[in-house]
C-alpha cells in the first residue's frame, strides 16, 4: 500500500499516534517507553517481548474506542 493509494487506511475518519521511543544497549538489550501523545499514556518495556505486548496492547485499545464511538 503506497501513500494515497484508495485503500490507504490513514485517510480513515479515526487515526491514532504511538510514539516509541528505543534504546538499543551494549548486547543488543532492548528498552524504552511507548507513548500515546494524545491521552498521555506511557508504556515503558524492556526487552522486545514487552514492546510487542504493549503494541498489541494499544492497539487492542484504540479498536475498541472505536467501536464504542460506532455504536
């Protein structure tokens, strides 16, 4: 999918904005901080199993207020 395409989805009328913010460490350790800018809310991880889970997470979230904003 390219940028304008019809099946663009970010043209939908509910967009959402996830901010990560990443440190890569010395042995390749993975940590930082998921951010919602809009609500504020702040996931901080470690490692790349607790990001995935914090994405899904959010993403679980940002389905179901749209859900609630449909009925």
């Amino acid at each position: 999918m390219r940028e304008g395409d019809s099946a663009d989805k970010l043209s939908a009328k509910s967009e959402f904005v996830l901010v990560l913010r990443l440190v890569v460490e010395g042995g390749g350790k993975v940590t930082g901080e998921l951010v919602d800018p809009v609500s504020e809310r702040r996931h901080r991880f470690t490692g790349a199993r607790d990001l995935v889970e914090g994405v899904q997470s959010w993403m679980d979230d940002a389905v179901k207020k749209v859900r609630r904003d449909e009925e």
